[in-house]
C-alpha cells in the first residue's frame, strides 16, 4: 500500500521549519502524497528541508516532486547515435576552441 509520506519525515519537516506536527496537516498531505511513488516523495521533501526557507505548502511540494521525477526521467534517457554524434562534435569544437 502506498501511504505517500512517512511520519518519520513530515516530523523532520515540521522540526525543521519550527512548525507544530498536526494530525490535520500530515492527514490532507497524506491522502494527496499517495498519488505518488513515496521514493519522489522522500527525495522532494529532503529537497525542500535542504534548501527552502519557508514551511513548504502543499503546491510546493507536489511542484518539487514533479521535478524529482522529471529528473530522474531524464537521467534515464537514452540518447540516439545523431544526437550523441553532435554532442561529440561539439565538444571537440569546445576542446578546440579552448586550445587556441
């Protein structure tokens, strides 16, 4: 079963941005965080702790894992011979240009 968030991290959050842990809070992220695989939900509100200043909403959060996943798609990308080829070319022109 697919429970979105732990509690576990809603808690270091909440400590984080000095913010009461309400049952209220954990409950409507809970239910809405479900609809997500809980390793982009982990990842994105590690994110969010790290480098956001205020206490996250609801928006930001889904916003952040959205992100997170979109990252993780296109690290997993495959790219095909022409495009690699090009990449290749351009980075000779850079290696090129750089010795002259």
């Amino acid at each position: 079963m697919n429970t979105g968030m732990n509690k576990k991290i809603f808690k270091m959050l909440c400590i984080n941005f000095n913010k009461d842990a309400n049952k209220e809070t954990y409950s409507l992220w809970e239910e809405e965080l479900k609809k997500y695989d809980p390793i982009y939900v982990d990842k994105a509100l590690h994110t969010i702790i790290k480098n956001d200043k205020y206490f996250p909403t609801l928006a930001r959060i889904i916003d952040v894992i959205k992100i997170e996943m979109l990252s993780t798609e296109t690290e997993n990308e495959i790219i095909d011979e022409e495009t690699q080829k090009e990449f290749d070319e351009f980075q000779e022109f850079i290696k090129a240009f750089r010795e002259s």
